[in-house]
C-alpha cells in the first residue's frame, strides 16, 4: 500500500509534529509540513497530497473550517483531525463534516501509522469505486448517443411500415431493431431478439456470409436463399456510429419469371432446332437431284449459311440453359495451355487473314485444372473469337497463362473499338451488343453470357478493362481448388 503516498501535515510546531514526522518517514510515506493556511493551500493543489493531518488550532485559524473549505475544493482527499484533547463535540464535529479520521493524545507511534493507512485504504477504495462508476456511466452514454431509447420508438415505427425487411446491427453485429417483415422472413414471432448475436438469432448461411464479408465492403447485394424455394434480396449498408443495415426484399416472383423465360427459350431453342436440321438436310439433297444453275447454286449457298447462322445461335441458347440450370458437373483434369493452343489454332486462318499480330505468353509451370474440357475450350474460343473478330485488320492480340497463388489467370488483349465504361458489367448479359460495337461484325450477344456461365460454374470470376479506341482486355481467374 502507498508507501510512497505524500502525507501533508498542518500542526502548530510541537512535539506532536516531531513525533508524526518521525513516524510516518519511518513507515515509508513523503512528509511534507505546511506552515501556514496559504502553504497549505498551496501544497494540497500544487503537490496533491495523498492525506492530510490538520490540527485542531493551526496558524491561528480553526482546523475545522480550514478542513470544510478544502472539502469543498477536493472532496475526496482524506483529512485527519488532530484534536488536543478528546471531545465528544470535536469527534462529532469531525465526523459530521466527513473528515476521514480523528487523533488525539496520548499518542503512540503505531496509532498515527494505523490511522494514516486506513483512511488512504478507504480513501482508495472509494476512488477505485468513482473510476468504475464514471466509466460505467460514460459507457452507457456512449451507447445512448449511438441510439437514444426515443430514437429507437421512432426509428421502429418507421421501420415498421417499410415493407422491406430491415435489420439495425450494433458494432459488434448484435441485433438493435428488426421490423415485423423480417420477423415474418425468418419465422422469429415473438421472441426477444434484440441484444442478441445476429447469427445466433438467424440461422441462414447466406446471410450470416453477407455480414461476416461486408465488414470490409462499403455496400453488397446479395442472394439469401431459403429451402422452400423463397429469395430475398439483401443489401449490407454500414451506418457510420451506429453499425449496419441490412435490407431485405422478396425477388421470389422475378427468380419464378426469369425461370420461366429461361425454360421457354429452353424448349423452344430445343423444337426449333430439328426442323432447321431437316431444312439443311433439303438443302443438301437439292443438289444431288440435277444440276443447278449459278443464281440457283448462289440461293442455296445462302439458304444454308442462314441456317447454319440459326442453328449456331440455338446452341448458344441451348448451352447457356444447360449451364444456368447447374448440369455443368463434369469434371476433369485440364491443361489449360493444350486448350489454347488448339483454339489459337482454330483462329488461325482468320488472324492470317486480317493480318492480326499475335503474341502468346504461357507460363511454363501451368498448374491442371480441374474443369469440364469442352467448357473451358467454349469459354477460350468465345474470349479469342471475339478479339480475333472485333480487332481491325493489322491489329494485335495478345492471350497471356500464368499461374498466381494457385489460380489460373486467362487474360486476352485486343486493339479492337474498345467498349464504353458504362456497358462493361452489360456485356456479360444474355443478347446485349455494346452501343459501339461496328455494323460489320456479326454477333448474337450470347459468347460473354456463356463465358460468364462457365466461369461461375468453375468458381472463377471474369471481367473486362477498355478504353474506346484503344482496345480491350478481358480476364479470366480460375481457382486450382474448388
Ligand atoms: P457478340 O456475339 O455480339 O460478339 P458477345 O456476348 O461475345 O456477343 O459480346 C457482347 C458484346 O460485347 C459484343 O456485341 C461487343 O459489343 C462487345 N465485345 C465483346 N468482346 C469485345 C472485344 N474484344 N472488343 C470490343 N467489343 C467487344
């Protein structure tokens, strides 16, 4: 205990003093003698003594006043009185004034000591109990400033009548508000949820990955999906002091339609593609029965680049609905760089013809991959056909391979038109053309909706960096491990 806490003493010059001097040095406090009221005064500020010991008369003036007025200004340091002689009117003085002790002769050495150390024992306890409670408090109104409990009222009210569901987090991800609508969503009735660990609250994987990866995201949309088929839209947004929101509106309705669009192209893609091969068939046979004039041979030539136009375009349709529906699951060992080399090959004739510069980079450690072969060469083909197509003749395209971290990345790069900032997320869906796109290059809109099928299917992520007139580069990142 504080050995080397200051003691202040304020006594009248006499023996008493020599002796609580001497006795308090000896038990291992500072002593420190005041010989006035104004040195007094001066010390307790200016020196911040751990006690004081005042006499009953000092410097003329009475102790007890001296003591109620440093009360005032300090109210929790602890004064001893030294009284001459014991009074009952002097103890009761002392005691309604809240000194912290009282002394009086005969007086020995182990009395002052003891004296001394309990007041500052209980002088310490209350400090250590004022700390605790000014934390406690300022805690609680650091909480209160987050979200007052008035402020909470209204904030629910107006929460409540959003027919999105609306999740308030704390800080820590505990529950602060959720609207009837989300208590409706995950089934919670009645029960007392706020408080609480969202992820104890909620058990849905979906969600419970959106919170635990938004931390370091701004805003992120979401799939949540629920086992009777039910899917939400989810948006985390930080609220900067307070925590997050989480939005939540049912998309069920558009996920049915867009199933159903999906299943119509399905089949109709499916029916039209038998009669277009009997047409080609026909096509085939004319020639064989008698000969044809030029203009006839011209007709027919058309007749079956038409079709044949058709058919590629319903087996695009075909694809991208096998893939979007999950029935990608072969799976095998792919070198990556084979695949390639067979597409580069296939583009040949059209890059010699174009007069094309090409430059190939393939790591030579190429990790396998684990893929659906036809797939990946689908996906390779539609990156290099397209860089092949849209760059101008005397153009350069360059496919770079290597491997980074266990990931596979794919990048092509073209001197092509290039496609405007705002259409590049467009691109990869189904039928869309960017606004540039040149009037001389065909297209149907649908190689980057499967390109980016089968990356998703693989895990991997695609996207595209372009500047009109200048080029585009397209790259692909495929995990190693699935
Ligand atoms: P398309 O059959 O029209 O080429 P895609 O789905 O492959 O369809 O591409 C969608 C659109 O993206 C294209 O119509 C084109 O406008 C643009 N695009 C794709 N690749 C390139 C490229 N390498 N350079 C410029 N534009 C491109």
């Amino acid at each position: 205990m504080g050995k080397h806490d200051l003691i202040l003493l304020a006594l009248n010059p006499s023996q008493i003093l020599d002796l609580m001097q001497r006795a308090l040095s000896a038990a291992g406090f500072d002593v420190a003698v005041a010989n006035d009221v104004s040195a007094l005064n001066k010390s307790t500020r200016e020196a911040t003594p751990a006690l004081i010991i005042l006499g009953e008369r000092f410097a003329e003036q009475d102790g007890l006043s001296i003591a109620a007025e440093a009360l005032e200004r300090f109210p929790t340091l602890p004064i001893i009185l030294y009284a001459d002689k014991d009074t009952s009117g002097m103890a009761k003085s002392a005691l309604k004034l809240g000194l912290s002790g009282y002394l009086y002769p005969p007086l020995k050495v182990a009395d002052i000591v003891d004296e001394v150390q309990k007041s500052l024992a209980r002088a310490r306890k209350l400090g250590d109990w004022l700390r605790r409670e000014v934390k406690r408090t300022t805690s609680s109104l650091v909480e209160k400033a987050q979200i007052s409990e008035t402020e909470r009222i209204k904030l629910e009210a107006i929460i409540a009548n959003i027919q999105d569901g609306v999740i308030v987090l704390d800080e820590k991800k505990h529950i602060l508000l959720v609207n009837n609508i989300i208590r409706e969503i995950f089934k919670l009735d009645g029960q007392e949820i706020n408080g609480k660990a969202l992820e104890d609250v909620i058990h849905n994987a979906d969600l419970n990955a959106l919170i635990s990866r938004s931390s370091d995201e701004p805003l992120k949309y979401h799939e949540i999906n629920f086992d009777d088929g039910r899917v939400f839209n989810a948006q985390y947004t930080p609220l900067p002091n307070i925590g997050a929101a989480v939005t939540m509106q049912d998309i069920s309705y558009l996920k049915e339609l867009d199933r159903l669009k999906n299943d119509f192209i399905h089949t109709v893609s499916h029916d039209l593609r038998s009669p277009l091969t009997a047409v080609l068939g026909y096509t085939e046979l004319i020639e064989r029965t008698g000969a044809l004039n030029a203009s006839q041979q011209e007709f027919l030539r058309r007749l079956q680049g038409g079709v044949q136009h058709i058919t590629a375009l319903i087996n695009d349709l075909l694809d991208l609905g096998r893939l979007e529906s999950g029935f990608d699951v072969r799976r095998e060992l792919v070198q990556m760089e084979d695949v390639l080399k067979y597409s580069l090959d296939m583009f040949d004739g059209e890059i010699k013809k174009k007069r094309i510069k090409l430059l190939i980079n393939i790591d030579p450690e190429m990790q396998p991959l684990r893929a659906n072969p036809i797939r990946i060469r689908q996906m390779i083909d539609n990156l290099i056909g397209n860089a092949v197509k849209y760059t101008p003749d005397e153009g350069r395209v360059q496919a770079d391979l290597f491997m980074k971290d266990k990931q596979i990345i794919f990048k092509v790069e073209d001197t092509g038109p290039g496609i405007p900032p705002e259409e590049h997320n467009r691109i990869f869906e189904k039928f869309f053309r960017a606004t540039n796109a040149p009037d001389n290059v065909e297209g149907s809109g649908l190689g980057l909706a499967i390109v980016k099928s089968i990356v998703d299917s693989h895990q991997g992520r695609v996207w595209v960096e372009s500047a009109v007139g200048k080029g585009s580069a397209f790259t692909v990142i495929l995990p190693t491990q699935e």
